[in-house]
C-alpha cells in the first residue's frame, strides 16, 4: 500500500540521497571537480521517478555538518538506512528506484573527475551497505 511521505520522512530520503554525494564528493576534494560532480550527480537525481522523484525535488536542501567526513557520515548513513526502512514500509516499489538513484549519483560523482579514486570507492561501499 503506498502512502503519503511526511515531510521529515522525505527529508530523511533528502538528506540520505544529496549526504551521498556530498559524502563521496569530500572523498576526494578539489573546487574544479566540485562542479563537474554537482552537475554529474544532479543528471542521476533527475532519473528519480515516484515518492523519490518527490523527496528529493522539493523542500530546502539538507544542512550536513560539515566539519568533518566521520560527523557527516554518522547523518548521512543512518539517513540512508531509515529511507530504505521508510520506503520499504510506504512504498516498497520505490526501495529499488531510491537505491538506484542514490548509487548512480554517487558513482558520477565519483566518476566526474579523473576515474572513481580508492577513497571515493570505500566511500561508495559504505552507501551501498547503509542501503541494503
């Protein structure tokens, strides 16, 4: 049965998908590469069709702590992990697009700047372990 999201719930799926990329993004920093990544990742959030669609194009941007990659990672895994438990629960035909969107985001961003580096791939795992 597919119901409505809350706003905190289409947060938590906001925070896990665009936490991804900012997670992967930092991984392997540079200001030139930021900018082909943000343009890389916001082409797999456009993939994003249903509940998924909706969380992740409306309402504000999450606010990540940015100090430093283990604070950010201790909100954006968790987040990740509840928006599959969410969706699982609301509407479970959306798990695989979320997990989908999620992944391919991370991986173009990752691939966005010279190749996916050995820190943005254990960075990649790490998402992909916190949405199964």
């Amino acid at each position: 049965m597919k119901l409505r999201l809350t706003d905190e719930e289409m947060s938590t799926l906001k925070t896990g998908a665009f936490g991804a990329v900012f997670l992967v993004s930092n991984a392997d920093p540079g200001v030139l590469a930021l900018f082909r990544e943000s343009f890389a990742a916001s082409a797999a959030i456009i993939d994003a069709s249903g509940v998924v669609e909706t969380a992740l194009r409306s309402g504000p941007l999450p606010k990540l702590p940015r100090h430093s990659e283990a604070e950010a990672e201790a909100v954006v895994l968790p987040a990740l992990r509840e928006a599959v438990r969410i969706l699982a629960e609301k509407s479970p035909e959306d798990v695989a697009v979320y997990r989908s969107v999620v992944l391919a985001a991370a991986d173009r961003t990752a691939r966005a700047h010279n190749g996916i580096s050995a820190a943005e791939a254990q960075v990649i795992e790490r998402i992909a372990e916190a949405l199964v």
